[in-house]
C-alpha cells in the first residue's frame, strides 16, 4: 500500500501459497501467522473459537486499574460495542502507562479505539502471542516455520473444528516492526 514494502515482501515467492491469520495495522509490531490452511485460518480468527491475542501496550497518562477494568466491561466506540478479555496494567505513571491486554477479537484497530474512548492514545502495541504460539525473540522481519506438532499443542481445540489437525509446516511467527 502507497509503495511501503509489506510482511508479503519478506516472504518472497512463499507469498502465493500463503494467508494471513488476521492483520497488524501499519503502526501495530509484532507476531502474524500465516498458513496455507483456509479452514485453519477461519478458526483461529472466529471469535467464538476464543483464541487469545496478547499485546503490549504503551498509553499516554496515567491508567489505573479501575480504569482498565473498563476496557473489560466494554467501551462504546462508533456505535460498536468493544471489549478485552483481560488488561493488566504493569507501570503507570502520569506521563505513560504500560499495559498487557487480551483480547479475542479482531476488530479493526479496536485496541486503538478502546484507549482512545477512555480519554487515552496507545503509543506502541506489539502483539506478543496469538493463541499458544509467542514472538519470542523473533527480531522485525525475522519468521520461522511452525511444525505440525507445535500447531497441535499450541491450538488444541483446533482439531475438534477442522477436518483435522493443521496442516503443515505453517509459517510464523512472524515480527513486523
């Protein structure tokens, strides 16, 4: 998009057999799957799979846990209904506050909208798992492929909504800034 090279660009002619599982917006870093498993796919980001995604989050202010527990109970942003599964504010102070939030949905920058709505602006968010599987110590740009075993252990309930375990190798994760 606008001529920036994108996560695709790094994976060559691996590209044409790949989809990714959800998307990072252009200011979110982190962990992004890819598969060439539709199914696969559809499941993981079905939010009644309840498949987890953990991010960092930095925020400007001072957010306190009362507060994030309004994140919890659901926030209304452009008539939308938005909520985390968890957030747990690990430092605050009145410049910038650091939070780990879960959530198991994906709705388009509905993080951003989230912080935005309680008066905050989220200046980082790096998403650090989805599901079983973590960034590590994947630097930016860096990917590796995901046996079939580790799909299995990181995705147990997959099995039971698929035709059958993930297909693989898969490839992620995958870090993007």
């Amino acid at each position: 998009p606008e001529g920036r090279p994108t996560v695709y660009t790094l994976l060559g002619q691996q590209k044409l057999k790949l989809e990714a599982v959800g998307r990072l917006d252009l200011m979110t870093t982190g962990l992004l799957l890819f598969t060439n498993d539709t199914r696969f796919c559809d499941w993981l980001t079905d939010p009644a799979s309840g498949v987890v995604r953990r991010y960092s989050v930095v925020v400007n202010g001072n957010l306190d846990q009362r507060t994030a527990q309004k994140l919890c109970d659901g926030v209304e942003d452009g008539g939308e209904t938005l909520g985390a599964e968890s957030v747990e504010v690990r430092r605050r102070s009145a410049r910038e506050s650091h939070a780990v939030v879960e959530m198991v949905e994906g709705k388009n920058r509905e993080i951003r909208r989230m912080f935005a709505a309680l008066g905050f602006e989220a200046t980082k968010l790096k998403r650090l798992s989805f599901g079983g599987l973590s960034l590590g110590d994947l630097r930016s740009g860096e990917w590796r492929e995901v046996s079939a075993e580790e799909l299995a252990a990181a995705f147990p309930n997959a099995r039971s909504r698929t035709a059958g375990p993930p297909r693989g190798p898969q490839r992620g994760p995958r870090s993007s800034g």
